[in-house]
C-alpha cells in the first residue's frame, strides 16, 4: 500500500480559509496513495488560545469536514484529516480527528484522550475522548491516536486489544521535544508490533515553532521513511502484511501477564 503524510506548515499569518484550501489542493493530488493523513488541529492551530479554539471550534459537518470529505472522495482515498476543534452543542469543544473512507463518508471520529497543557492550554479548555478508536480498512484495522498521547503505551496496547495493525498519530509536536517524537513513535511500533504513521506539523504557530520530522515505522521499529523540518508530503510504499509476519517471528505478545482483556463471557 501507499501512504502519504502530508507535514502541512500552519502559521499565524494564513487564514483559515486558505489553509483548508491547500490542504484540499494537497490531497487531491495523492490519487495514487491509498491513505492519506494530515496533522493535528491544522486549520487554527495546536498552540491557539482558548479564545481562538472556541471561536473556531465546528461541528462534525462543518466547513472543515465537509471539505476533506469532498477532498477523499475526489481522490479516492482513505482521510485521516488529522484534527479539529469539534464543537459539541450539548458540552465543551474536543480535540477530534476524522476519518474519511473514499467514497466521503465520515466512518471514525476520535476525541483525543490525553489533552496536552497540565494546568494550561487544551489540558483546561478541551474535554477529554473517552473511547478507544479503531477501524477497518482496505489494508488492514488502523488504531487512532493523537500527538501527546504517545506518551501513554496503555492507550496503545488497548488499540493492540481492539485488533490494530496501523497506528495513525496526527500531532502538533513541538521542535524542542523532536527526540523525543521519534523515540516514541519507534517505541509504540515496536511494542505492538504495527506500522507507526506519524504524521507532524510544520511552521511555527502561537510562538512554538513545530518539529516536523513526520515518519512513518515497521512492525521491527525500522524508520521506512522521515520527512524534514519544512512542509511536504511524505510519501511511503510498504506491505501492511508484514505486522502478521513480524508478530509470528516473533510472538511476543504471548508472554502477557499483565494487562490482559478479561475473557469474554458467553
């Protein structure tokens, strides 16, 4: 299969509006990808106040979705829209990402679980998703995550448990912390033996200037592929039947004895 992570650069300076329209024009152009992923909170940024999210902040069928699924459809893809600020009418704003099958229809949505910020930022404005995420696809099960919730690996087993063969992760990583989102995404691959997607921003917004380095890792925590620090579509081919094979090789999971699902009652 094909994938392509596009590292949109997300400014201050670029209204929204025309940040949705190249994010459009950049999709559109991937017909020959199977999977598509942009990163997190790319139309008002990660690093927003509070006012600005709220302001911004749409439904699951507003200007933003209706966009990216028009976008999927024309290119016949699987979306990962990265995220938005999702405006609930009956409670706080969430941190939500979309998923797009190629005919347009919304399949997934995921409210981030782990909200960046400890007494500040989304931590304090956003609420918090409650439920584990996953989907079928044309290539296998993908398990949805985003930016800081790498730093959890029981959010990660859990996607394991749900049946994950492909870890998305959009996020809004900071340049100052880079280290740190390669050595993660590595270490999530490798414990669940699945492909790690890990698609960045670019540019500097809210004064933090974002890491890039977008990639994407094997079941064996081999880098297939990394981007740079600017925006760009990284493209990657690789064989999603390699999670099978690297979990046969080397059956790991097996000698569980912590963490282990309940039994299922019947």
């Amino acid at each position: 299969m094909r994938a392509s992570l596009i590292q949109l650069s997300v400014s201050d300076a670029e209204p929204v509006s025309e940040r949705r329209a190249r994010a459009v024009a950049l999709i559109r152009a991937q017909e020959a990808s199977d999977l598509v992923i942009l990163p997190e909170l790319w139309p008002l940024g990660a690093f927003a106040d509070a006012a600005a999210w709220s302001a911004g902040a749409e439904p699951l069928d507003g200007p933003t979705a209706d966009a990216m699924s028009t976008a999927a459809r024309a290119a016949g893809v699987w979306l990962h829209a990265g995220s938005i600020v999702e405006r609930d009418p009956d409670g706080p704003i969430y941190n939500t990402s979309l998923l797009f099958s190629p005919a347009g229809d919304l399949v997934r949505t995921y409210r981030k679980i782990h909200r960046f910020g400890f007494d500040s930022g989304e931590a304090v404005t956003m609420g918090a998703g409650q439920e584990i995420v996953t989907a079928a696809s044309d290539f296998g099960v993908l398990g949805l995550a985003t930016c800081y919730d790498l730093r959890f690996p029981e959010l990660f087993r859990a996607l394991l448990d749900a049946g994950a063969e492909l870890l998305v992760v959009p996020a809004s990583w900071p340049e100052r912390r880079r280290e740190h989102w390669t050595l993660l995404a590595r270490a999530r691959a490798v414990e669940e033996q699945a492909y790690v997607l890990a698609c960045n921003a670019a540019g500097t917004h809210g004064g933090v200037e974002q890491a890039g380095h977008s990639l994407v890792v094997d079941p064996w925590g081999r880098v297939l592929a990394e981007a740079g620090a600017g925006e760009q579509v990284l493209t990657v081919d690789f064989d999603p039947a390699e999670v099978a094979k690297a979990r046969a090789e080397f059956p790991v999971h097996r000698d569980r004895l912590l963490g282990i699902p309940a039994p299922v009652q019947r």
